[in-house]
C-alpha cells in the first residue's frame, strides 16, 4: 500500500485485515454491516462504524485506501458504491478490489457440471447459499465501470482461488476434489481466474 496513511475497509468482518494495517502504522476504520462481526472488532480496539454502504458516514471523510475485499458483489448498487469511493479517496488515493469472476473457467465448468447432474445449483452467482451474491463482474465489466467513474486502473488480474470443497471420502468426492483443483489451476494459467483484483487510483496528486 505504499507509505501509511488512513485507509477505510468496506465489508471489515472480524477486523483482521484492519488489525494488520494498524500495526503497519495505518490509521484505520471499518464499516461493517452484521453487528456480531463488528462487535469482535470493536472488541479488538478497532474503530468500526455499523452501516450499510448506503448509509455510512465514514465514505463521507477523505482517505488515502479504501478496500473492498469480498463485498462488491454483495451490494445492489456497485456503481453508487464505487462512485461514493472514488468521492471519499484523496487525489492519488487507491481503492483495492477483489471480486468473483463470474467469467471464469470455474463457472463455466462448474455451473455445466452441476447441470449435467441435474443439479439446479451455482457455483458463482449465488442465491444458492449464503452470504448471498447479488451482482456479479466480469474483467471487462469491472474494468469498464472503474474508468467510466473517473479511476485509473493500476493493476488488474485474475487469480487463482483455493478449493474450498469439503473434503469427502468417496471415489466420487475424490474426483470431484481433483477435477476442482485442475479447472482451478487451469483457469489460472490461461487468464481466466476465478476471482478478479484490481487496484484502482483516484487521478491527481495526493
């Protein structure tokens, strides 16, 4: 992230991405919207605010970061999100983000596995389990909307996730594990990762 300064996590759960930023010499705060997590925390001696992104005052204020690490496609508005971001960030400021990408080799194998067995389940846009994905980004969409708000895009890639399958016993559930770890490996190696990161900077000088 470059010299310390004050950064603003969006999505902060438990607070551990903000603990380690404060012991970098960070000036930190979260916004965290399920009271349980920001309440472990708050207990850590986090400054976490409890809103929804619509609602929060932090994005109110001007910070040097803002992350957004497994939260973009969680909220019904992403461009009035990023907007309130890019609004919040100091001239030279950066945002990082990290979404699925719904245009992986993951996807689409996975959702035409799950279709050969009959199965009515997803395995990116998920209102099939919880914590529900509500939007979902391609590379170009995510890229396209980034410059169409004013960002200039530093860094942007695809990468690899970790097989995240419960570990089972059966032959099939072996196959399955191994299939997951080589459409996974697969995706990696020809640019189609199943998750998107992306540093984004606000022009100017900060």
């Amino acid at each position: 992230m470059g010299r310390a300064g004050r950064m603003l996590e969006l999505g902060c759960g438990r607070g551990e991405l903000l603990e380690g930023a404060k012991r970098a010499g960070w000036a930190v705060r979260g916004v965290e919207m399920t009271e349980a997590y920001a309440a472990v925390a708050t207990a850590k001696g986090l400054d976490v605010e409890v809103a929804c992104t619509e609602a929060c005052r932090s994005l109110e204020e001007r910070w040097d970061s803002v992350v957004l690490v497994a939260f973009l496609e969680h909220v019904y508005e992403p461009r009035l999100c990023l907007e309130r971001v890019f609004d919040a960030l100091v001239p030279g400021g950066v945002a990082f983000v990290d979404v699925p990408n719904e245009c992986s080799l993951w996807s689409r194998v996975g959702n035409a596995y799950m279709r050969a067995r009959g199965k009515s389940w997803a395995v990116n846009l998920s209102p099939t389990f919880p914590p529900y994905h509500v939007v979902g980004f391609c590379p170009r969409s995510l890229r396209f909307l980034a410059k169409a708000i004013g960002f200039e895009v530093v860094d942007f890639q695809t990468h690899r996730w970790r097989n995240e399958l419960p570990p089972r016993r059966s032959l099939v559930g072996r196959i399955e594990s191994l299939g997951a770890d080589m459409v996974l490996s697969l995706g990696n190696w020809i640019g189609s990762g199943a998750g998107i990161t992306a540093w984004l900077r606000r022009p100017g000088s900060g």
